[in-house]
C-alpha cells in the first residue's frame, strides 16, 4: 500500500461510561454514547444531546461526586457523626493523608491501600456500614466494608448529600429504593422503555451509583447481575424492588463468579432465582432479537444501544464488517440501516443460531447480510492475504482483562486485534473499537493502545 493511501478514522468507545461520564459528573459506568475520539473529528451521535438533557435536567436533584462536595463534607460539621453515635459498634475506615481526592472523578471505590487505620472494636466484618474518614478522622461519607476485596469500601453516600437529606443516610434499604427509583425515573426522561426499544439497562453499576450491581431488562424479564459481595447480601431486597418496576413480571439472578470469589464469596452451591424461561424476545431500537437468559453476561450487552444505533446511522451502501459479533446486535443495526452488505463473525455457534434466527425476525435479505463462525485473527488475517477491505469495521471483544495484574497481556492482545482490524478497513473507513474491560479503559491503557497501534499502522501504509 502506498503512502496515497487515505487514513481510516477510528471511533473508540470505552464500553463503561455512563451518561453521568459523559456529562463530566464522574459517575462510571446506561453504556455509552459514541465517545467524541474520532480522528477524523466528526459528531456524536444523534441521540447523545438528548441524553445530556435528559441528565442536565435531573442534575439539581441529584448530586455529583467531585472535589468540591468532598471539600465541603470535609468543611462541616458532620451529619453522619451525629447519626453513628446512637448506632452502637459502627466502625470507621481513615483514609491516608490526600487520599480524599480519590473521590473527586466520582469513583466510589475505596482501596486497601488507601487505607490508613480502622477505628472500631470489635472490627467490621464484610457487608458491614462503615463510615469513611479523611485523616483527621472527619468523616466524609459511608459505605458497605469488604474485608477481602481490594476495594476495602464501596462509597454509597458523600456527607454533603447525608447533611442535605439524611434519610437514606446509614440506611442501605432506603438508599437501594431510593437509587433504583431515580434510575427508573432517569430512563423514563429518556423514553425507555417506548414502543420501538424495550430492552434496554435499568441499573449501571457505578453511573447508577449502585457499584456492584447491573440491572437489564428485557421486555417483561429483569437480568439482575451481581460483581459485588454486597450486593449478595441484599439481594432480597433487589429483587423486591425491581419487581415492583412497571411491567416486570420475572427475575433472573446472575452471579458473576469468578468476581464474587475476589469478594470473598464462594456462590458454586448457590441456587439461582431465576425465570424459568430461556429466551425472550426483545425489540431495540425496530429491530427485533431473541435473547438467551443463559447467554453472555445478562444475554445481551444493552449497553451498547446508542451505539449500535449510531452505527446503523452510517452504514447506507456501505459494506460492513461485525467483529465478535454474538448475536448480531451491530450487524443488524447496519442492515436495517441500508448496509449493501454486511459479515458477522463470531467463534460462538450458539450465539450465531440466535444472530441467523434474528435475521428471519426481521425478515432481512440472507443475501446482505450473514454469519459465519469462527476465529476473528484467523479471519482478518485471511482477509487482508485476500485484500478484502470494508467501509465500516466493528470490532468490539470480549473482556480481555478481567484484572488489573493481566493489564500488560491484555493490552498486547488489544494491540494485535487492532492492528489486523484498521488492515481490513477501506482507505478513508470508519474502524469503531470498543473494550469492555474496565481495567483497561479506567487505567487509561485502551486509548493509548489504540493511538500507539494507529501511529504503527500510519507509518506501516506511508
């Protein structure tokens, strides 16, 4: 290839950035708009102002975490002190000497390392209240203690929003009603569910201020995922109360295991509550799919709506390539979309059963759209031996660093996938890469792996 050749533009999308995020608030973790990462500039999607308002108008009553409020939780004289003295054994988590600050880009997580001393005998035990102090012992808010985990405390209320309005404060039921009725009203303000989208996330982990704890729903069916220990402990209270969401008439719990072991949960022998149903069927946006309740992590990454949508927005007469595909969520939205043709791939037979059948819901043309199975670096490898270019490539993996300590391997992993995925691209194409793997996009590693793979990529074609 010579160096004439046009550059392809890259759209990355961090796949746990909430609204919230994207306002600034800080709030991690609904999946994201298209975030504004493009090389070749561009626009947001459509829909994403929309989104703003929504929250914009919904700010003055809830509140953010940043600096400023941990500055004035710190400032004040302390509502949850006056609450804790009339709660006997209540223990306090004093942080290291600056590590307030941790709180200021929203994240609710305390680390064990940030810890400097716990106040309290006897000491708390996991899925305990405790309060969170700065290092003058002040306290700057609450949360639920985790003994095991690396996060020592997940923050659930600043002091700031205690003072403001204590009823929820020290007060896990009434917050958990509190938080997943502000999550359903938030979703109502953007029109979910509606007659064209009833699949779609009702709880996001750390965006809903619920960390730990992931809520989907499809049509009448409600995927409650659970990644943290306490979210385990009250799970009867969870499934209370998102059964009493408007038109919800079955729950299915879903553990993540292997999270919940770091937790110090051992869930093997656990019975799950669950719907007896396997399937159901969905509709996103006007196009119709079957989601397995058995599937990959709820069944069906609802968090990528706005982003499928958006890639539907640019696929007319464009030929499209649907890495990782799964069930054929972005593929499909590219058909609907006037794609002229467009190739799912996924190494999951199953999974391309439901993308195949979904193309008969929606009684789409067999001859533009398909799915084949398979290794996707097999498959791009293949391609590019054949030169086969594609207008619109989406490449969206599984996650690939489930932890911090695979950071290094993961990323090498992401780089090899990138590299082969911008080699399939048109000159002057459009590659979306997304990562769901929160270790990578928190630590900052995903875009500079992606940067440093298309600076590769440019000097490769010039």
């Amino acid at each position: 290839m010579g160096g004439a050749r046009k550059r392809a533009h890259v759209a990355v999308t961090a796949r746990k950035i909430s609204i919230r995020k994207y306002l600034g608030t800080g709030q991690r973790k609904l999946k994201p708009a298209m975030l504004g990462l493009r090389a070749c500039g561009g626009t947001a999607p459509a829909s994403v102002p929309a989104l703003v308002r929504a929250r914009l108008a919904l700010r003055a009553s809830s509140t953010a975490y940043d600096a400023a409020t941990v500055a004035a939780a710190c400032s004040a004289s302390s509502s949850l002190e006056k609450l804790a003295a009339e709660r006997k054994g209540l223990a306090k988590v004093v942080l290291k000497k600056g590590k307030t600050q941790i709180f200021g880009d929203g994240s609710p997580m305390v680390y064990s390392g940030a810890v400097d001393r716990i106040i309290g005998r006897p000491p708390p035990k996991s899925g305990d209240i405790v309060l969170v102090a700065d290092g003058t012992e002040k306290s700057i808010g609450w949360g639920l203690y985790n003994s095991v985990s690396m996060f020592c405390v997940r923050l659930m209320q600043l002091e700031e929003e205690a003072r403001r309005d204590p009823t929820c404060a020290l007060n896990m039921e009434r917050l958990l009603k509190a938080r997943i009725s502000s999550a359903v009203d938030l979703r109502r303000s953007l029109g979910l569910p509606s007659a064209n989208t009833n699949a779609y996330r009702l709880i996001n982990s750390e965006g809903d201020r619920l960390s730990g704890l992931i809520v989907d729903i499809f049509a009448d069916v409600a995927v409650i995922a659970s990644s943290a220990a306490w979210v385990e402990k009250y799970r009867e209270e969870i499934q209370f109360l998102v059964s009493k969401v408007n038109g919800i008439n079955h729950i299915k719990w879903r553990p993540s295991a292997d999270i919940l072991k770091e937790e110090g949960l051992d869930i093997s022998e656990q019975n799950e509550y669950a719907s007896s149903r396997s399937t159901v069927k969905v509709m996103e946006n006007g196009i119709v799919y079957i989601v397995s309740l058995e599937g990959q992590k709820t069944g069906f990454y609802a968090d990528q709506r706005e982003n499928r949508h958006f890639v539907s927005l640019l696929s007319k007469d464009q030929r499209v390539l649907d890495i990782f595909c799964y069930s054929g969520g972005f593929a499909l939205h590219a058909a609907k979309g006037g794609a002229d043709n467009v190739i799912g791939i996924d190494s999951s037979g199953s999974a391309l059963d439901l993308a195949n059948e979904n193309i008969i819901l929606n009684e789409l043309n067999p001859g533009r759209i398909s799915f084949v199975k398979g290794d996707a670096t097999a498959f791009m490898k293949g391609a590019i031996s054949k030169n086969e270019l594609w207008d619109l490539v989406i490449l969206d993996p599984p996650k690939l660093a489930p932890q911090k300590k695979v950071l290094q391997s993961a990323s090498g992993m992401y780089r090899s996938l990138n590299a082969l995925a911008m080699q399939v691209v048109k000159p002057g194409g459009l590659l979306m890469t997304c990562s769901c793997s929160g270790a990578m996009t928190q630590s900052g590693m995903f875009l500079k792996t992606i940067q440093v793979t298309r600076r590769k990529s440019v000097l490769h074609t010039s």
